[in-house]
C-alpha cells in the first residue's frame, strides 16, 4: 500500500529527552550505560530472539530516577 505523497513527512516524532519526560513524568535524574556487546552474544541473542537481521553490537540504556532518588525504572 502506498501513502498519499507527503504524509511521510507529516510525523512528528519525538526527541530522546522528549520521550523520557512523557513517560516518566517523574523523572528528574538519569544515569546512561552503554552496553557492549561480543560478536558471539549477538549471534545467541538473534537465535534466542529468532531473528535474521543484524543486531546493533552496542545498547544506551537510561535508568530514570525521581526527585528523591528513587529509581523509576529502564529506558
């Protein structure tokens, strides 16, 4: 199916920081790990995920803490 011409452009999507503050409105603190991952954990990851396509060998993953410190969870 094709979309009308220029309805690609008419999303609007979300910035990281915009994402984070709708859905953890909560969320003042947030502490960014990056994962590494080895070729052969990729390659168990997509049997175990039954997948074809490459997967990225690198992860950011936000924890989201409240104004009191209290951990809000992974993002």
């Amino acid at each position: 199916m094709l979309a009308p011409a220029g309805r690609a452009q008419d999303q609007v999507f979300l910035t990281p920081e915009e994402a984070l503050a709708e859905v953890f409105p909560e969320g003042r603190y947030f502490q960014h790990d990056t994962l590494r991952f080895l070729p052969e954990e990729l390659e168990a990851a997509k049997q175990v995920l039954r997948r074809t396509e490459p997967l990225d060998s690198m992860l950011v993953v936000t924890r989201v803490y409240n104004a009191e410190g209290q951990f809000l969870g992974y993002a």
